[in-house]
C-alpha cells in the first residue's frame, strides 16, 4: 500500500502494470445481469413505476384489470360456450393459460423494444446491455403475479361455490406450473435478447414481431380444448407433433395441471353427446416440458451469441 508524499509512478504504487486494459461496458452476457443485482433491482423498479405514474389508483391497476378480464371469461365462456366443449371450470381452464400467455407476448414486445426505449440510459452509462431485455423479463413476471393471485382466488372459489371438489394443489400440479414459467420465462428472455438488437438495426421489427405475437393466444390450448387438436378430426393428425412442439403451449398445458386439473371432479374433459373420456393434455406432459427446457436453455445460449455479435453496433445506431 502507498504511503503518503511516495513519488513512484501509479502502475508501481499500486502494482497495475500487469492488470489488462478493458473497455467499461465489456461484460460476461446474462450472468454479469444477475451478478449486478442491485442495478437490476433499480431498473426492474423504474419500469413498474414509469408504468403507474401520475395514475390515481396506481398498483391496483395490476389486479383490477385481470380481475374484470376474468368475470369476462366466466361469464361469456364459462357459462355460454364453455359447456358445449365437454369441459369442466372451462374458465379456470382458460384464464390459466392467459397467465402464461400475458407474460410471454408482453415479455417478448417489451424485450424486443427495450434497447430502443433505454437509449438514454444506454448513451450515458457504462452497464450491460443485456440488462434491459432481462429486466423487461422480470417486469413482465411481476405483472403475471396479480393474475396468479386472481386465479388461485378463483380455483378456490369453484370449490367453495362450484358443485366440484374443494381446490387443492398437489406437489406434482405446482411442479407443472412452475415449470411452465420456467419454460417462459427461459423463452422470453431468448427472444428479448436476440430481438431487441435486430429491433435497433431494424426499427420496423417490433412491428413485426407484434404481427406474429398477436396469433400466439390462437395457438395454443387455451380458448379451446386440448381433445379438439388432439383427435384427428379438425387437424390432420401428423401436425399434432409440430402443434404440441410449441413451447408456449407446453407451458400452458403445464399451468392447466396445476390449476385447472385439480378443481375437476372426475374428468375434466368429458364428450358432451357420449359421455367418453377425452385426454386433456398430450400424453408426455412432463418430458416434454423437461426437453423443451433443454432446449430453451440452448436457445437461451445462442441469442447471447447473437446479442454479443450484434450490440457493438448499437450505440451508434441509437
């Protein structure tokens, strides 16, 4: 340690020499976000209060609007096209992919737009771009905890007023639902990653992107039955693989085990006319989630790939 009034040059003080020259920004991709915690924490924070500000009920806007959204569903599907499906708490089956399906489309246009809207932050300091896909992420997951708080206030509520049993979560159901949003969250964040610099590169991206997120609630299992893909009838039977290969519909599937199942009495799915069980969900529920993990985790890997190839040229495209 120096002493003080020692002339000796800084590097021979306080021994630098053999200490590398790296630019400010230079960082290790995603896990250098989540080693900075404390900023991410402030960015995270900043989002949610630019959302709310100068709005008289502030926060409560995060369980008002899903809560109406949900009345909405039980009454126009649940009670007016939910029975013709064969399907029991149609609604608890649909709001329960909406959960998923919310964070997903609202994870991957905020990500895909986040390079963009920080600019000024970007322009001013010194910090991991790959921060502001991720914090959009979690500011996403942050907005989907008033819906799971709505829907577990609902699944209880079918127990309580509904003619079905009592809603309870078994170990295996809340596994499922986790892993859903594991599925998403690990797909969501892949996708901001490697949008949000194609995005500055290309500004008509977004718009782009916004075009094929508004077919996802199509896609999946969630306005209608599983059994509906699953027979044959409507879609020819080879396209079931490539429809259940759908990360986001695995997911759904997977919420729908832990919340929707549990509250059914017997069957969930039944044939209205017969009588006959139908499948509510694709055989290998669990193995796929578990691969299509994998391979999430590998998609994840290659957009900080692109991401690191691509964000030496955002500066000056901002």
């Amino acid at each position: 340690m120096s002493q003080p009034g020692d002339t000796r040059p800084v590097e021979v003080r306080h021994d630098l020499a053999h200490v590398p020259l790296s630019p400010p920004s230079r960082t290790s991709g995603v896990l250098e976000v989540f080693r900075r915690r404390y900023l991410l924490r402030l960015m995270v924070r900043r989002e949610i209060r630019a959302r709310y500000a100068g709005t008289a009920f502030g926060l409560a806007w995060s369980y008002i609007n899903p809560f109406t959204r949900f009345l909405t569903f039980y009454f126009v599907f649940g009670l007016l096209l939910g029975r013709g499906m064969g399907l029991e708490n149609f609604a608890i089956h649909l709001f329960a992919g909406m959960v998923l399906v919310n964070y997903f489309t609202e994870s991957v246009t905020a990500g895909t737009r986040s390079l963009l809207a920080n600019k000024g932050v970007i322009a001013k300091m010194a910090m991991p771009r790959e921060m502001f896909p991720v914090a959009s992420m979690l500011v996403s997951l942050w907005h989907a905890v008033p819906q799971l708080i709505i829907l577990v206030a609902a699944c209880l509520a079918t127990g309580v007023f509904g003619d079905g049993p009592m809603w309870v979560p078994d170990a295996v159901g809340m596994g499922a639902a986790f892993l859903g949003f594991l599925l998403i969250m690990v797909y969501g964040t892949a996708a901001g990653l490697m949008f949000s610099c194609v995005n500055v590169i290309f500004r008509d991206f977004q718009r782009i992107v916004q075009t094929f997120i508004n077919i996802v609630p199509f896609t999946v299992p969630m306005m209608y039955p599983y059994h509906l893909i699953a027979d044959g009838e409507r879609i020819p039977a080879e396209y079931h693989d490539l429809y259940v290969a759908n990360p986001v519909a695995e997911a759904v599937m997977l919420i729908q085990r832990g919340f929707w199942y549990p509250t059914c009495e017997g069957r969930c799915a039944v044939d209205p006319a017969t009588g006959a069980e139908l499948p509510e969900f694709v055989s290998d529920l669990y193995t796929r989630g578990f691969v299509m993990l994998g391979i999430g985790l590998v998609l994840l890997a290659l957009s900080q790939f692109v991401f690191s190839r691509l964000e030496k040229t955002v500066p000056e495209r901002l």
